[in-house]
C-alpha cells in the first residue's frame, strides 16, 4: 500500500485546510485509517482515526475543530481542519493498520507541512 498526503501549507490562525491522503496500491474499505502529526522536535502523536466501518476518534486537542473522513470508493482519506491554531504547526502524516499473516502492520505516508501563523 502506497500513501500520499496532500493538501497541506500555510494560513493563519482561525483559518481551514483540508487534507487528503491517497492510496495506491491495494484496495482500503477494510482497514482502519488516521492521521498523526509530527511537530518539531516532539514525538508523532495521533490525531484521529477512522474505521472500516466509519467509526471516529480523535484526540482531545482536536475534537470538535476537525473531522476525518474516507471515501473508499475512491481509496481516499481526509481530515478537514477548521479554526486552526498555531499549535496544529506539523507534519501531518497518513496512516493505514492492516492485519497481515496475523501481525497489525503499519503503513504511512510522506506527510504535508501545516503551518499556522498566529
């Protein structure tokens, strides 16, 4: 499975962005997705997920200013990002968990610059 984020750059503080996170490679209806961000000089920490069947999660940080969703037809991801705050500045990475020969393999992607200037 090949990932590829887009949709990152730069806007100010209050402003929106969506990302979109492209699969290749293999179809993705069944397996769970999210996206994790990765400041500078920190850990990548997570941001939400979605599962096969369209369950969310998101970390508290984010909740009620961003939403993850999928198209599976389309073998795409997304996470829309509204009232966005300086401290949503990272690289912002897709992820794919699948279960292969019985062990949960993680697939990422090249990850997009979000920048929010205050």
């Amino acid at each position: 499975v090949q990932l590829v984020e887009s949709g990152g750059g730069l806007v100010q503080s209050g402003g929106s962005l969506r990302l979109s996170c492209a699969a290749s490679g293999s179809r993705v209806a069944s397996d769970a997705m999210g996206w994790y961000r990765q400041a500078p000089g920190k850990q990548r920490d997570f941001v939400a997920t979605v599962t096969s069947g369209g369950t969310t999660t998101y970390a508290d940080s984010v909740k009620g200013r961003f939403t993850i969703s999928r198209d599976n037809a389309k073998n795409m991801m997304y996470l829309q990002m509204n009232n966005l705050k300086p401290d949503d500045t990272a690289v912002y990475y897709c992820n794919l968990e699948r279960l292969e020969s019985g062990w949960l393999r993680h697939y990422w992607g090249q990850g997009t610059q979000v920048t929010v200037s205050s």
